[in-house]
C-alpha cells in the first residue's frame, strides 16, 4: 500500500502553511488497513538514530562514513536534498500539519493520530 507523504511549506516570516511538497513515497506492507499504514509511515519518516532521506550510509568526509539507521528500503524519496558548503542535508522528521495520501484519501498529522481531510 502507497502512501505519499507531502510536508508543509511554512512562510518563513509568518509562519503560515502555504504549500505541501510531496517529499516522498511509503511502501507499507500490503495488508495493512489505512490507519496502521499511516503510522507506519511516520514511524519511517523520523529522524531518530539517522536520516530517513540520506541513503543506506552517512557521509560525514571524504573518507568518513557509517550505515544509516534510519534508512529504509520501502521509502522512496522524490524531493532533492539540499546542498551546501559542500555536504547534503537530509530532509526532517515528518510532523504534525505534514499531509499522507492513502487511496486517494487525504490525512493530516495531528497531535495524536491523523485526521482525513474532507
């Protein structure tokens, strides 16, 4: 089961929700109702020990690196890392107002849990 993970753009003086740019796609496992895959892809999309959008090893030089915790092979990132003073940067943790399309149903991350949007 897909499920598309868009993040909230802010206004960066505002603060205020202006766009979602779909970052990436979940692969949860088939038999999974809705809910149970949603968690499941937050769960995914966390930073913990990692990052979630930096591939299966972290490069920390040229000749520095270690695995990737957070990797996982049923993510599929979509949006390009940012880049500067000559490393990438991951993309963060999924968080509450980001949004996640499960068959064709649209699901904001509240506090607690996901509410659809109608």
């Amino acid at each position: 089961m897909e499920v598309q993970v868009l993040f909230a753009e802010r206004n960066a003086i505002t603060g205020d929700i202006e766009n979602y740019d779909h970052v990436a796609n979940v692969d949860a496992p088939e038999h999974y109702d809705t809910e149970r895959a949603l968690e499941y892809a937050f769960r995914r999309l966390q930073n913990i020990e990692g990052s979630w959008s930096m591939g299966p090893t972290l490069e920390f030089e040229p000749t520095a690196a270690m695995g990737n915790p957070d990797y996982d092979v049923n993510i599929t990132v979509l949006k390009p890392l940012r880049e500067g003073m000559g490393r990438k940067y991951g993309h963060r943790s999924c968080s509450v107002y980001d949004r996640m399309i499960v068959d064709g149903k649209i699901f904001e991350v509240s506090c607690v849990g996901f509410k659809e949007i109608v």
